[in-house]
C-alpha cells in the first residue's frame, strides 16, 4: 500500500504552492499531475509573460473578488503578494512591475515562472506523479483513497483538490475536481467561461473586425444604472473583446445565464459631451457644408465606423454635411454617445482566461481552506468559485489559497 499524509491532485499553481508548503512542514507529499509536464497552463497566460500578481494592497485584492473577497482575505493575509514576490526571488526569479501594478517575471517569459515553481517543489522533497489523471477519491476509516484512471491506488491522511476550472481545456482542464468535489458531498456552482471575449447579435460589427477603440466608455443598465466603465476594446467577427469587455465579461456571464440577452451601450467619445457634439456638428455646416459627411466624420472617428454610423442611420454616403437635417443630426450624436449592442454570448472555455463558478466558498473554511464537509478535505485554486478582472489577482488568489490549504493540511 502506498501511503503519504498529503495527497495534492492538480499541480497548477495553486497544488503545486500547497504540495511545496506542507513538504516544507515535514509532510509525506505526493501531487498528482494530468499533464506529462508541469506548468502548460501557467505557461500560456499573460500572452506567455504569466502576470503572476499585483502590487496592489490586500484591500485592493479583496475588492477584486466582489461576492468572494471576504473568504480570501486569511488567504491574502497569510501569503500576500509581497510574499510571493519574495518566494520567487528566493528561486531565482527577479520581477517587475508595470502599468495598473501588474507584476512579471523580469525577462517577460513566462517559462522562467514555470521553471522556479519546479525547482521549489523538486528542493521540497514533494513526490510528483505525472500523466496521472485521478478517476475518484474515496473516504474510508479516516483514510483516502486515490484511484487512477488506470487503476492504481494511492492512500492519503489529507487531500488538497486543486485542480483548476474549466477554462484553457487544451491543457487539461478538464473538470475532474468538480465531479471529485460533488461525490464527496459539495456543491458547486455552475462553471462559466470568464475574462472571455463577448458574442453580439449585431451582423455589423463584422465591417469594424480588428478595428480598436481607446478609451472610450461603456454602460450596461443590468449591471448599474449610474456606473460607466471605461478602457479600450477591439471589434471581432463575431462581438466585441478588448481589455476593457474582458473585465467586465466577469459579470456579464451571470446575466446572459438568467435573461438569454442584455443591451449594454458604447460610447465612442466619452470626453465630449452631447451638447459639445451639437457644437461641433453645427460648426461642421459652416466650415465643412460642402464635404461629404462621412469625411467630416473621419475626422474624428475612424473610418471604417464613420461609414457604418450612415449606414446604420440610412444616410447615403455621399450625402454633404449641409444637407444633413435635424433629425439626422440627433441620430449622429445619439451613435457616438451611445452605440447599442446585444450581448447573446460569450467564446468557449478554450477562450476564456479563468472559470466563473465551481465549489460553493461557503463550504469551505476560510481560516485553513479545509471543508467543512469533509474532515481532511482542502480546496485550493480556480476549483473555488470566484473570480477578479484581470491584473494579477487570481493567480495570487491561487498561490494564496495554495499555500494556506497545504499549511493547513500539515497541520
């Protein structure tokens, strides 16, 4: 019979902080990976620079997680971002901040995040098994049970579920934590792709595809009546993606899930007002009358949205600015203040930078990331439900709860 006191399944970044921190505390360590390599996820993200945290404060990190960041706070409190910076440059790695406090590897690869998070587990003493994909976790006489896929079996006083979400499929994700988590006696909250690019209804933004917009602002009633939310966005073939839709997709999910669609408006010029724009547009009929209008626009719209601004209102394009009437005039103002679009869906998880949903935080101890269903049973990583924008936070709130879960099963 092959026992250890600490059975880890999934060794991202948050299984692989929890396997290295109860190894360190003298624990008998094994980390079950599905993948014949470690890191492929942690590889990919940040575009492959791994935006591994933030500088921001810990208050700042329990505001990125709304419906969650209460729950981390012990968490963010017993392994912050300071101390993760520090972890790294024991191993080895030097980082560095950029814009919005957003930290990096200081080669700006994200294979060097992947080669310390090795070597610290490799100086543990963890034992790691790869190609290992765990079939289900049975609890008998106070012991664990680990079965394979294959049909091994492996025994365990404590096991530490970190096996991440849905989201990046093609590197493993799978899903398995949720069904272990649900045979065990979890709930789980249904996983959505989140930070992921939005799918619309409207044909026409396939004219605008690659065009990008900066700084500009975007309201949507379901998720506020008052607030605007500004950044930078792109147009795609099928919606609209971006920095700033990234983000704000997090909470959008939630409401295509209950109501099928939802209005969200852009606007093109945030730092104008509507009067403004009426001043400007009546200035037009007496600098540019005899200009085509689509050319008046371009002046300060790019072209392409120029063109599907008259079209979208039916007004020929070669018509002159002095021969755009009143009602027209309101229709121009009214598209660049606030250009509608319905938001029908979201890409798939293969696009999606992190899961929304997944195990019910509530069942989870805070102080130590144990259930409180299951004596034994710890949680760490994107398997718990919430998530922030992004910047960082939810690869410290996995090395956090990581680290918390492993202190807290070597104990």
């Amino acid at each position: 019979m092959v026992r250890f006191d600490i059975a880890v399944i999934g060794a991202g970044p948050s299984g692989v902080m929890a396997a290295i921190r109860a190894a360190y505390r003298g624990m008998k360590v094994v980390i079950f990976e599905t993948n014949p390599i470690l890191g492929r996820k942690l590889a990919l993200t940040g575009n492959g620079r791994c935006n591994l945290t933030n500088n921001a404060d810990i208050d700042s990190f329990i505001g990125k997680f709304p419906k969650s960041g209460l729950f981390l706070r012990n968490a963010f409190s017993a392994f912050s971002n300071y101390d993760l910076i520090g972890f790294f440059k024991n191993h080895g790695l030097d980082v560095k901040s950029e814009d919005q406090g957003k930290v990096f590897a200081f080669d700006d690869n994200a294979f060097s995040v992947v080669a310390a998070l090795k070597a610290a587990l490799l100086e543990s003493g963890a034992v790691i098994k790869y190609s290992t994909r765990i079939d289900r976790v049975v609890l008998s006489e106070k012991k664990f049970e680990i079965i394979t896929q294959s049909g091994l079996r492996f025994f365990a006083d404590k096991v530490v579920l970190a096996t991440g979400g849905l989201a990046y499929p093609q590197t493993g994700s799978c899903g398995d934590g949720y069904r272990i988590a649900r045979q065990l006696g979890h709930t789980v909250i249904k996983p959505l792709p989140a930070l992921v690019p939005l799918k619309v209804k409207e044909n026409w933004v396939k004219s605008l595809k690659g065009l990008s917009l900066s700084a500009v602002s975007v309201y949507i009633p379901v998720i506020s009546k008052k607030a605007f939310f500004f950044g930078d966005i792109i147009f795609t073939d099928y919606g609209v993606s971006g920095p700033l839709i990234i983000d704000l997709s997090r909470d959008i999910v939630d409401f295509i899930q209950d109501q099928n669609t939802i209005n969200i408006f852009i606007d093109l010029k945030p730092d104008i007002t509507k009067s403004e724009l009426e001043s400007i547009f009546l200035k037009f009929y007496q600098t540019k009358g005899k200009m085509i209008i689509k050319n008046a626009l371009s002046d300060f719209l790019p072209k392409r949205f120029a063109d599907l601004v008259i079209d979208l209102l039916q007004i020929p394009r070669e018509t002159l600015v002095s021969q755009i009437s009143k009602i027209q005039r309101k229709g121009l103002i009214g598209m660049i203040k606030s250009l509608p679009l319905t938001v029908f869906g979201t890409l798939p998880f293969e696009n999606a930078m992190v899961t929304k949903g997944g195990v019910l935080s509530r069942e989870i101890n805070p102080r130590n990331m144990q259930s409180k269903k299951v004596n034994g049973l710890f949680f760490a990583g994107e398997i718990i439900d919430g998530a922030a924008c992004c910047g960082g936070y939810n690869l410290q709130k996995a090395f956090s709860t990581g680290y918390l879960a492993g202190e807290g099963a070597s104990q």
